[in-house]
C-alpha cells in the first residue's frame, strides 16, 4: 500500500473514529478540483475509500459525496459553497484545493494572489465552522515529480501549502498533508528525478487544466 | 471641458436629480481601483466632483466618499464590500473596476476569469440591491491610448465593458461607458495613434500596478 | 470557394509568375508552425495548393516542401533556419508565424516581446536575401474568430501583424495578410459572432499549443 | 568581506593567473542584464573588482568593460554579441544572464522556454570559443530570499541554473554559482526567513524589471 493511500487511509479511520455513536450516516462531502471530480469514478480515490469502509464493515454509517469540478480554484470552490455543500447538510468537508491557483498564473494568466488565496479559503472555514462540520484541509501535492526543487511551481506550491498549514492551526481543521507526503514518497521512489510517472502520470505541460493523477486509480 | 468630464459631470446631475427633494444628504460611496483611490485627492476625479457640485450650490447635499484600493480586482470589492461600503449605508454606489482583472493576467499572472469577473460582479450588485442602494457601473477605460486596436489588452478590455455593459442593462443599473468615451474622445484627439499622454500618462508597462490615469487630475 | 483558398491560389499564381520560364523546378518552402506541420497532411493547405498546380497542369515545376513545427515562435524558426531551410537551397520561402508568439503570453508565460519578434524576423529575412530567395510574409489569422474585437489576443495579434506589414514593405517581401483576409471573411459571415467553428475549429483554449485550423483541410 | 564578493574575487585571482605573463592588458567584457548595467556604476560589482585590481597593484592589467542593459534576457544577448562584446575584442567574457527569462514568465509573459535558454546560451558560448575567448558562465542568483524555497520563481531558477551548471561542465568554461552562493549564505545569514534586505534590496515584486541588487553596492 502507498503511502498516499495510507494518507486517506488515516483521514478515514479519523472519520470512521469521531462517529462510532451516531446512530445516523455520518455524511462526508470531498470539496475540490478535477482529482475530487475523478475521484468518484471508478478507482478513484473516493471510491478507493468507500471500498475501505467496505472491507470495515462499515460502509453502512458512511455517505461519501464527491463535490470536485475540473479547473476549480478556491474562490470557485467560495462561490458554490452553499449549493454544492452547505446544502448537502453534511458532518464533515474535505477540502482539496490549490493546484490550479498555481498553476493557472503560467497556464492562463487567471491563478488567484497568495493573499487572496487566505481570505477565500478562511472564508469557507468560517461558513463550514458556523454549521458545526467537520473540516479537513488538504495541502496541493504535485505539478511534477521532481525531487531536487526544479518543477517550475515548486516555490509557489510550497507557500501556497504553508498558508494551508497555518489555516489548519489557526483553525483548528485537520491537515491531511499530501504535498509532504507526496515529496517523501517521490524522494524514495523517484531515484532518477523523473518529470511524471511515478505518483502521477506524465503532466502534458498545458494539455490539461489540472494535473489528473491517474496513479490515484490504481494503488 | 473633456469628454471624461462630461461624462462624470452628467452622472453627477443623475444623482442630483434623484435626490434633490431628499432632506438628508445624499451618500454616494465610489468603489474601485488605484484610479478611484487617486480621485479624492487633490484634482482627482472625485474631489472634481465635489467642485462641480460646489459650484452648482448643492454641494451641501451630497457626501462623496472615496473607497478605492491600489491593485483591486473585482473579487477584492467582493471581499470588502461589507466593511467599506455597506457599513458606510450609502445611498448610491459607483463600481469602478475591472483594469487589473485584465491587466493582472499579464502583470502578475493573477488576472480574474471573465466568467468569475461576472459572478462576483453579479454578487457585489445583489448585495447592494438587497439594500435598495442605486448602482452606477463604469467600464474599464484603456491600457494604452492606440486608436487601430493594438493595444494589447485591447481584446480583453472589450469583452470585459460588455459584460458590466449587460449588468447593466440586466440588473436596472445605471452605466458609465468610460471605454466608449476613451475610445471616442481618442478617436478625436489622438490623430497620431501614440501610445499615452492623451487621456492617461504615459503607461510605464508593468511599472505601474494600474493605469494611474494623471490627466483625470487636470480637467 | 472561400476567400483563403483565394489568398493562397493568387500567391500560387503568383509564384506560378514568376518561374513561368525557368528549366529547373521552383522550390517552395513553408517555414512556420503546427499550421504548416499540418499542411502537408492530406486537405493541409500546402497540400491543397499541390492540387491546385495539378489542376492548372503545371505541377511539374513547383516542389513545394513543410517545414512547420507545432509550438514554433519566431525565434524557434532562426534557431533552425539554416538545417531546415537554408539547406534545402529555395527559391521561395513563404513564412507564416506569430500565433504563438502571441499566445503563448498568456499560455505559457513565454511569448516574443514585439521589438524581439521584430529583430528575429527581420534577422531571418536578411540571411534569405543575402541568398537571393523570393520570400511571402503572412500574417497571423486569429485566436478566436469573434468579430467585434473581443478577442483575448486581438490587440496584440493586430500589433504583431503590422509588424509583418511593415516588414514586409521595407524589405520588399510579399504579403499574404491571412488576418485582414479572415476579419473580413468573418465580418461576413460569422453574423452570430461566434467564437470559433466558421474558418477555425472551436479553440480549446490552453488545449492546443497553437489554433489548429481544421478548416483550411475543408477548402 | 561577504561571500558575494570573495566570489567574484576568486574570478579575478583566476583571471590574474591566467594573464600574469601577457605584455598587453587583458580586456574582460561583463555580459548581462540590469545588474551588470548597474555593475559599472560606483559602488557596483565591476566598480569594486577594479577596486580589489587597485590594491592587489595589478589594475594596469586588466581592462574591465561593463555590457549590460536592463531587462536582457538570454537571446537579447544572443543579438548584440557581435557590436557589443565580439566587435570589442574580449581575451575573457563574463556572463551573467537568466532572471528576467524567468521573471519575465509571470511579469509579462514574455520569459524564455527552457530548452530555448539553453539553445541560445550553447549558441553564445560557440560563437565566444571560435574566438578564443575565455568565458565565465553566472548562475541567477535569487528572486526573492526566502530560505524555505517557496519564493516563487525558486523552482524554474534552479532548473536554469542547473542548464548553465551542465553547459560550463559541457562546454568547460568557468562557472561562478551565484546562485548556490547566495542560498548558502541566506541560509546563514537570513535565519529570519525574509522576503529581501540581506542581499538584495526589497523586491518590489512588478515595479522593477530585474532585481537590482544594492546590496552589491556595499561589500
């Protein structure tokens, strides 16, 4: 098992922890980008997880709801937080976002400032706390795989995973901490400082809006 | 007198008309950029603004309130629209905004989405409107002064005015064309197609964060 | 037939003009970008200018050779000018770049400055001459086929254009001017003002490197 | 004395070494972009190498020429090479290139693609040895001087740097690693992980063209 399954795998015995009680299905909804889009099709890493709660045996106090959509940024992820969550009336929100505030600065001129980036996502924080629900922040994991700091978003990732580190702290969130997870696995994996092909497939520069992790398919 | 002033000039006598039976002082709150943040300096536009209103003997009957920041795009209105103008509780509201939502994509890499330029601005609209407040809308004027559709954010500026421009006609709101005027006034006076100095300063390309339109001192 | 079939059947006359009575066979090299790479391609336009000689019954004394590479910028085509060009020993070169030069601004942050693109062109037109090669500049079509100068790239594309023009006065160069040709074309008969699909296949945006225009294999 | 200039330092001790017995003086062109403009002025870094010639009693030997401009980037040197370092009969070019090819990615959208860097710097250095000139190859020093690698260009400066660290291997000439010197003593010396103000002046991110460094006034 790799190590971004176990990852998920923690975050879901988290979850499967905090609701052992309730008598009712504990509703997660998976707030993001096109990974979270994908993630509900067949081996991603929403469906990866309800097989896990499966093999628990405790798929049934569960109701994992994917809320990704392709090319999102935070402020997207703002402006359709009422319809595509809060509606939802869900106990607990994993949110996964930042990719595409990066790397749409060089893919489309239209990423989103590092301070602005900090309003919209505590923003939502506040909106999701004010509900009472559960909130799991994930870091951005990769826009390439190299090990020696030379992917050309590394700078710019690596801040943008901070501000969502210090939001955790400051507000009391979880951190499910993918671009550190990611790094770690890559620097023992990734031995010959390859582009792609190892956590994710080959990142055809500016063909696809977001990076699509199919290696997420098939751990 | 410019054509920019006229413009303003009839905009201040739509407010006057509105309000001249009211008792109270009409509040007008001025929303924008670094242009707006200039205007109530002295010679900017509102503090011009203030002179004709001086000069026509009402001046006693209108508060004019600057709430222009350097660098804003319309998600940064968006994001102090509360603070800076609702809780001022403003009679009318002019929105001016929309250069460093273009200008930013090749400045910083941070330019605004057309799509989400029009669900912010919709947002910002809805919220005043709630409130009974009377909306003026201005469109982005120019980054650069040509005449033959060379500038070269030329493209985007017009696909952004014609989308406040469709705010505004679908939202009630009033409309201050000032790329129009630009347009027209440039078309007039700019014989020699030069890049600034006509309307604006010379724009020192990416020096300046946004157009810092000198001449609207000088009227 | 449309009106770029036309463009290019006169250039073809045109070389057809000037060869009428030379032993050897005139050789024609296409020197631009994934446009070109595509034009060779069967319905390509270099292709479909092969015919058209056949039709005319004078195939025989023209070999028209690709040299188009997709992603390609003006200084792509200096940097290979003498291995793909040069040595391939032309009597006619027919240039058609800038697409990228432009939209890779916004793309991938690495477009041509204007005075750049300039120098670069002008460097490639000196070392042909000094060959004594009949040489055409065209100038780029369009990203995005919208009418009303809403464009994204409209303002640079009409700058770098007549860049081209100018170029090609001073250096005594022929003229293909592909974008006044497609406005005018489209000011005719895209009346709804669509963004693509009249001489241009719908645009993914950031999809493809450079327009891939899959209607000049339809003329 | 700071490591910066103890670099430079070891360059000139190098430089001495190798022109100890000429009878005439050697001429040493600098190569690059606003820094090396700046370089020339008092106080800049060629001002103060003069200096350390002065003291060593050795200045006599040496003609140190200043050739940057503002703003260059990797092909702007490629197109003065001839009028303004061949036609000035260097024995030694310093060149000190590849910020703005980076920077000007997110400032303008006009930065240079990897692969084209690398081109046009191999296409220097050749026309350089055909000459016999000795050449120097300069790292990037820094965009920003946070030490925890999220400043943003920090990714594509080091790719870069790594293309000018293989090409001195590849085509031996002397490297001076700036860019590794400079993180080493940040590293030390910026323990307050600080955006600028240890070796370069505050970044006004947008408002200047390439970092002027006038720290390197002060050594």
């Amino acid at each position: 098992m790799k190590l971004f399954a176990q990852t998920f795998f923690l975050a879901a015995l988290f979850i499967a922890g905090m609701s052992i009680t309730d008598q009712k299905k504990t509703r997660v909804v998976f707030f993001g980008d096109s990974i979270t889009q994908q993630g509900v099709e067949p081996g991603g890493y929403i469906a990866k997880m309800k097989e896990d709660l499966q093999k628990k045996g405790v798929a049934d106090k569960y109701e994992l709801i994917g809320a990704g959509i392709s090319g999102n940024k935070v402020y997207d992820l703002y402006l359709r937080l009422d319809n595509d969550v809060l509606m939802k009336l869900p106990d607990v929100v994993v949110i996964w976002i930042g990719v595409n505030d990066v790397w749409h600065k060089a893919l489309l001129g239209t990423g989103t400032d590092a301070d602005k980036f900090e309003k919209f996502y505590t923003a939502i924080i506040k909106k999701l706390q004010a509900k009472n629900i559960k909130i799991f922040l994930t870091t951005p994991a990769a826009i390439g795989e190299k090990t020696d700091n030379t992917n050309q978003q590394d700078g710019d990732l690596n801040k943008y995973s901070n501000i969502i580190r210090r939001l955790a702290t400051n507000s009391n969130c979880s951190l499910v901490d993918l671009r550190k997870d990611f790094l770690s696995y890559n620097l023992k994996n990734n031995t010959d400082n390859k582009e792609s092909g190892i956590l994710t497939t080959p990142i055809n520069s500016y063909l696809s809006a977001t990076p699509f992790f199919v290696s997420l398919l098939s751990f």
